[in-house]
C-alpha cells in the first residue's frame, strides 16, 4: 500500500488519479463494511457526519473527492482559469484529516494541499486574508503581525536542552497558557528555556494553504535557532505546531537533530516519573477535544486522556466523535477562521453542542482549539466550561496563574 | 424568475448551485476520470421527495434535462450526458425501516450501502451484495448498478430490491412493487403486485423514467458460521477451472470468484507460478456440522476438476479490516508501476461483461487474443481478469487496463481494442452490465433492439419533454 508522505505534486500525480470516487471519505454513516463474519470494530467505524465543509456547503465539490477531481483538472491544464468559485472549494477544506483517516490508501487530504501548492505556484489570489497572514510571517515572524514579544517568555533563558516553542497564538492570545505550561514544567524540576524573540511561526498557516516556500524558510529559521539555543528536545502547546515541528519540518529538511514533543506527551511522562503530582482536587465532569492535528494528523490520543485521568476529581466522558474520529473545532488550520468565519463559526457551534452534551468542560491540548471554542462560548453564552489542559494540570498542581 | 430561482425557492438557495467548480466537479466517473466530462450546468441538491418532485415539474416547465446521482463508486453513470439538472441525492440518506421480522428494509435514494449494511446487521441481518465498501447509494446502485466490484451468487444489488417509490417525469409519485403497499399493516414484504412487475421498469434505468427516492430491499439472515477457499489452475487448464465454477455455483454457495494471475497480483498476492486462474469460494452455514459438508462439497469439486489447494487467497481478497473493495483496488496492478511507463488510470476494456459461465474459456481466449494484438495485455501494460458468478452459471466480468491516458498511442490502442471486442461480443449475445452512458456512449446495441423499442415508447409515454436523462436509451438506435 502506498503512503503519500509529501505534498507535492509528483506524488500526487501518480496516485490520484487511481481514486474510484467512492465518497466513503464524505458519504454520510458508517463507511467500513462488515466482513460478513462480524461486525465492525468500533474503531473502524466513522461517524455519522464526516467532512466539515460537506455539511456546510453541501455539493461534492466541497468533499476530497469532489476537490480531487477539480485537482485532476487543474493539475493537467497549466490554462485551467482559477476563478473565486475554485479557490472557494479548495480552500473551503478545514485539513481536519478525516477524509484520509477513512481512506489511508489515496490520503485525499494531501492531494487538497498538493492543489493548494498548485495553485499558489500559479499565482492564484488566495482569499483574504492569506496574503496578509503570509505578510505578517515574513516582516514580523508571526500570523498577527505583532512586533513585541509576549511578557511571558521574557523571563525565561534563550538557551537551554528543552525549548519551549509557544507558538504564535500563545505568544500574542494566550499568555496565561505559556505561563501554566512553564510553571508546570518547572515545578516538575525541569529547566525549561525558549528561543525569545529568535521564534518565529512555525509555518503551519502558510504550509496549509499552499506557500510551502514560506514554510520551508520558516522551518529553515527556526530550526537554525532550535540548533544555536542547543536543543534537544521542542516542546509544544500548539497542535498545529506540533504537527508542522515533527511531521512537515523533517519532510522538508530531513531529521531534525532534537526531539518534538507536545506537552500532553510530556505531562503524560512526568506523571509517570512522579515529577508531576497533583496536590488539588478539580471535581470536574470534563470531555476532551482531540485537535485534528495532535490527534488524526499527530497519532497522540492517548497521553491527554492519561494526563486527565491522573487529575484526582476529574470524571473524563467522551464525545460521540472522538479520538480518531473527532470533529474539527471550527479553527480548520486556521485558514477557515480567518477566511470563511461563518462557516468556521458553525462548525466551531456544532463541536461545542457535542461537547456540551458530554460534560460541562470541554478541555483541549491546542491553542488554535481552545482560542476559538473559548471565544465562541463567551460569545454565546453557552453554559460550558473551555479548558487549557497545561491550565487544569497548573490548577491540579496548586501553582497559582 | 430564472430556472434557477425557482430551483431555489424549491430546495433554498444553498441547495442549488450553478457554480462552474461544483459542477465540474460532479463530470466524473472513475475510471474514466476526466477523460468524459459531462458537466450539468445546475446542480441541485434535495431532501425529500416532495422536493424532487416540484424539481421535476420546474425542469419540464423548462423543458430541461435531469440526471440523478448520488455516491457511486466504481462503475456506473458518470455526469448528464446532455447537460441540465443534476440531482445529488447525497442528502436523502435517511434508512425508513428496518423489518428484522420480515427481513425487509427500506431506505431513502441516497442512503449508502455502508449505512444501511450496518444496521442490518445490528438486527442479524446482510445484504448478500459485496457493494458495502464503495459505499455506492441505495438509489444509484439499482438504477445503475454502481457498485461495480463484484457481486456474490445472490446475484446484483436490483436482485435484492423489491420495490420503489419513484417520482415520474411530470412530477407524479408512484410506488412499484412491494413499496406499492409498504404503509398497509403487512408492509413491503414481497417484490410483486396484482399485475406486472414494474420494478424492472425503473432498474438499470440511469433515472430516465423516474427519479428513484426509496428503495426497499429483502435481506437475508446473516449465518454465523463462515469458510473460505481458493484453488488454483494453470493456463491450459480453463476448461478444467470452468467446470469447477460451474459446479460450485450450482450448489449453495454464497460467493465464487474467478480470478487471472494478473489480478490477483495487482491485489499483491504471491502465487505459484503455474497459477494463472484461482478460484475463491466463501461458503456459510448455520451451524458448523453444515459448514463443514459444504466445505466439503467445494474441495471435492474443485479437487475433480484438478484445482491445486490455493490457501490464503479466498479470506482475503474481499473481507479484511479495515480493507474494503475499492482501496484493494485503488493498489494498480504491479505492472503499472513499470520505471518506464506510468499508467495512471484504469479504463474497463468492455466494462463489464455478463455471459454464460461456460463460456469463460472463449470470452477470456477473446480478451487476451485482442489485448495482446494492441500490446494492452502482458507487462508492462497492465489488465487482468476478473469474473463472479452472478447467479448459477452466469458470471460478470470487469476486464480494467491501467494506462496513461496522457500517451494518445495508448488511448488509441485502447480503444480500438474496446471496439473490437465489444463487436465479437454484442454479436455472441453478451451483455454489458455497465452498458450505461457515459461508459460506452457510441456503442450501438445490435442484440437486444425490440427491448429497447419497447423501452423507448414507454419512455416516449412517462417523459414526452424527454427531461430525464435524456441519451440514455438512445443507444438502441443501429
């Protein structure tokens, strides 16, 4: 069987064109047949909603395999007008990765983005505000363009052997989260450093719509930093830059020379190592948001559920979709929240309603997640608790934010 | 008012769609990729019949063409041939019963095989159809037979349907077969009514006499027990391995499928090297006393005819978590991965055929022989040969090539090869199972004309406009 590992269009090519259309990456229901001997494992059966922007906009086109048959168009017309309507379908996929989670043999999510990288190459004008998001990367080394680094990373060394990459969210939205993660860490006897004002974005937002180039000099950059701060090991909150560190950095600049960890992976270790003890009771009915991108695309399900259930108090209760099968937030690497907010707010509502029917705190291990389902509750006032997982385990360990 | 406004106030405007990226993207079929693009120039998606309905008389009053489609894999219809309405069905989805008394189910138009498979088997029950992986829907699978992967000796999806609500051309909705009385007290519980049977009328029909909206289908109980075996003939043996098949699908067998040694290497097995055909046979029981003399029955059989004991083949080509038919297909067979060429899709040589089974050995003499006379058959070209019994001694067979569709020369090959066999082959009496547009819109019928007379006067009668996928049985015309 083989595995698209890259998204470029050489691979794209030789596969694609094999997809039989069959919309099981979309189609409504269950999509794992039995084997007439038993029935199917839970584990292989997809929920009864799939693709994001299916039930939103309804028609194939905004499915993989209706994209995958634009893309096979475009890809074999250099002429092939990219009108608004096409950069509408294209970008209108939120990359929550469910599509390929179904059908691992064509990994349809990677021929979106080899057709996003197409199109980008091509000149295409992508929707707004991409172009500004790319600006701000460039000229300011971050999505929002902010030129003063956060008050939370000042007090931390610029060098050391664990790095602690916040990421932009973090660094500009979320300061208390950068607080919690490195107290967490530090009372756990670590010595944690950053790269200070030598962080730049990861790239995530520009490697998922299409700007691999951008992505490549983000990576290129950070990872000359990580090497001159003397890491060995990244650490992250962020699920997108998660994903972007350990999976698309060494795709494009080979190994990297240090480790990339999540910190629901770390936390995990440490309470195994007893370096992290909870000392507070959090009587909490709490469900967990996998992070498309810490989840499907990073395979880590089960260090935060471990790191929860380690929290003396908390009761976790799974959504209906969850794990592997877990719905995108609304953030759609962050491409759908920045360009199509509407259809990023319904889902963002969807998510919350399914978790609200589960508990009455929805924790998540990504910022991206817990940026938008927080502002979403706020805004409407929805009766839900949204949780960092670093704040909950600082809360548990009684270091006061 | 426009089409499509009224269109809009039927389904709401975010059901509707004139966008050029959303209606190309529905000009597919797989494997013929975008070699036939026929893009509606509308497309439109319902939820009910009542939407449907009001959709049809909107596109008479227009006078303009309606193809329905909903989630087909495989084979099957493609886009509209002549442009107009699309119908995507993808949003009736709903399952409207489940009899696990009766062994009866019925579902709406766009409901996946996946969807309903599952819950049947919830209340111990299958639908002895192979089509629940490529998740083809309900509708789209009995008015095409879309599923386009094999079937077992039960037969196609439409030997499984019993009945139909469809909405005809003018708008009109009717229920055939057991649908006809689906709400009395008794339910839908068998195809036939008092008179003709009219389900036949709407099955294979790619729409063109009515919109289908629900299907209802018989089931049959799910046995617990289970076996799976494979044997193996070499070249010369044909006539050997086709007795074999005979034989075996004339006693209760669920499944028997005959495979080249080209297929079952693009499916990655490794085989003897003088295997060139394998016969896979799944057979169940209630209980394990009766499994083991159909067990029996099969090896004695296969062992007759001098087939070699071929193990590890049978359980699994199909039915393996978490594969399912169309990603054990989506691996192209090895010779398509040849360093010089890159073959980059599949093109059914005849789509697919139905015929005798005993007639393998002069069907499977005739493919090779063209296929190797246009240099489409050994590596580093890349066809193979598959065949399951659809009955007792009727068998199908898809004959897929991958190619390059961007080398002209190979096209050309191709399709004088399709045009040569598919003439020796209309003129045998076959048939083609996925005979429908847009697969093979040039050919002209020459076997069957006063069945298809007959279909084009009812067709004349139900759609005077001619809006219902129009084209499609055009194709009787010599």
């Amino acid at each position: 069987m083989k595995e698209l590992k890259k998204t470029n269009l050489k691979d794209f090519k030789e596969s694609w064109t094999f997809c039989l259309h069959c919309a099981g990456c979309y189609y409504r229901g269950p999509n794992i047949p039995h084997n007439w001997l038993e029935l199917p494992p839970p584990e292989w059966s997809p929920p009864q909603r799939k693709c994001p922007s299916f039930e939103y906009y309804y028609f194939r086109a905004y499915t993989a395999s209706g994209r995958g048959n634009l893309a096979a168009v475009v890809f074999d017309d250099n002429d092939f007008p990219i009108t608004d309507d096409l950069i509408k379908v294209v970008y209108t996929c939120t990359s929550c990765g469910m599509c390929s989670e179904i059908c691992r043999q064509f990994q349809p999510l990677t021929a979106i983005w080899a057709l996003r990288e197409e199109l980008v190459q091509r000149g295409a004008k992508l929707p707004e505000p991409l172009d500004r998001i790319h600006a701000n990367i460039e000229k300011s080394g971050n999505i929002f363009g902010a030129r003063r680094q956060p008050k939370a990373l000042e007090e931390i060394p610029t060098t050391g052997e664990n790095i602690y990459f916040a990421g932009c969210t973090a660094r500009f939205q979320q300061p208390e989260v950068i607080k919690a993660t490195v107290e967490v860490l530090k009372t756990a006897g670590m010595d944690v450093a950053c790269l200070g004002d030598a962080e730049r974005c990861c790239g995530f937002v520009a490697g998922h719509d299409g700007n691999t180039a951008l992505l490549e000099q983000q990576a290129t950059e950070n990872i000359a930093a990580f090497k001159k701060a003397g890491a060995k090991r990244v650490i992250v909150s962020c699920a997108d830059c998660y994903k972007t560190l350990k999976i698309d950095y060494p795709l494009i600049l080979g190994e990297l020379p240090f480790e990339v960890v999540h910190v629901a992976e770390l936390f995990a270790k440490l309470i195994d190592e007893k370096k992290i003890r909870f000392t507070h009771e959090v009587k909490k009915g709490v469900t967990y948001h996998d992070p498309c991108f810490l989840g499907r695309h990073g395979k880590v399900y089960d260090e935060p559920r471990k790191v929860l259930e380690s929290i003396p108090g908390i009761k976790l209760i799974e959504m209906e979709r969850s794990r592997r099968w877990s719905y995108c937030c609304g953030s759609g690497a962050k491409v759908i929240s920045n360009c199509y907010p509407e259809f990023s707010t319904a889902i963002t509502k969807e998510r919350l309603v399914e978790g609200k029917q589960a508990a009455d705190t929805i924790v998540t291990a990504c910022t991206s997640c817990f940026n938008i389902m927080d502002k979403a509750v706020r805004k409407q006032g929805m009766e839900l608790e949204v949780c960092d997982l670093s704040t909950l385990v600082a809360e548990a360990m009684g270091i006061e934010l | 008012m426009g089409i499509v406004s009224d269109l809009a106030e039927i389904v709401g405007p975010d059901r509707v769609s004139t966008s050029d990226a959303v209606c190309l993207s529905y000009a597919f079929n797989c494997f013929m990729g975008k070699g036939i693009v026929r893009k509606p120039d509308i497309v439109v998606m319902p939820e009910t019949a009542e939407e449907v309905s009001a959709i049809l008389k909107v596109a008479n009053r227009y006078k303009v063409p309606v193809t329905p489609k909903g989630a087909v894999g495989g084979a099957g219809h493609g886009g509209p041939l002549k442009g107009g309405i699309l119908l995507d069905l993808a949003l009736m989805d709903r399952i409207i019963l489940i009899d696990a008394t009766n062994m009866k189910a019925v579902a709406e138009a766009g409901c996946s095989f996946f969807k309903l498979s599952q819950e049947l088997f919830k209340n111990g029950l299958m639908l002895p159809t192979a089509a629940y992986g490529p998740g083809p829907s309900v509708a789209a699978s009995a008015i095409t037979p879309a599923n386009g992967f094999g079937e077992t000796r039960y037969g196609a999806n439409i030997n499984l349907v019993e009945g139909f609500e469809v909405v005809l051309p003018s708008g009109e909705t009717i229920r055939v077969g057991s649908m006809a009385y689906a709400d009395s007290d008794f339910g839908p519980y068998y195809r036939y009514i008092t008179g003709p049977d009219l389900v036949g009328l709407f099955t294979r029909s790619n729409g063109a006499f009515g919109i289908v909206t629900k299907v209802a289908y018989r089931c049959l109980h799910r046995p617990a027990h289970w076996a799976f075996h494979s044997y193996c003939w070499p070249l010369e043996k044909i006539e050997d391995v086709t007795k074999a098949l005979m034989a075996v699908t004339a006693i209760e067998v669920f499944d028997a499928h005959l495979y080249d040694k080209w297929w079952l290497l693009g499916m990655g097995f490794t085989i003897p090297d003088d295997c060139h055909f394998a016969l896979t046979v799944i057979v169940n029981a209630e209980n394990q006393q009766e499994l083991n003399g159909k067990e029996q029955s099969v090896k004695d059989i296969c062992q007759t005819y001098g087939g070699a004991s071929l193990p590890g083949i049978a359980e699994n080509v199909h039915i393996i978590w978490p594969t399912y038919f169309c990603l054990m297909m989506a691996e192209p067979p090895p010779s398509a991965h040849t360093p010089t060429k890159k073959l980059r899709r599949y093109l059914y040589l005849v789509d697919e055929l139905i015929y005798p089974t005993s007639k393998v050995p002069d069907v499977y003499t005739k493919v090779t022989e063209i296929c190797q006379k246009h240099g489409l058959w050994d590596p580093p070209q890349a066809a193979g040969f598959d065949g399951f019994t659809m009955s007792p001694q009727v068998i199908c067979s898809p004959i897929p090539i991958a190619l390059d569709d961007s080398d002209p020369d190979m096209v050309e090959r191709f399709h004088k090869a399709q045009g040569e066999f598919r003439e020796w082959f209309g003129v045998m009496g076959g048939t083609f199972q996925y005979r429908l547009p847009p697969l093979v819109p040039e050919f002209v019928w020459t076997n069957q004309l006063s069945a298809f007379a007959l279909l084009k006067s009812i067709k004349a009668v139900l759609d005077p406009n001619n809006i219902l996928s129009p084209g499609t049985f055009e194709l009787g015309e010599g």
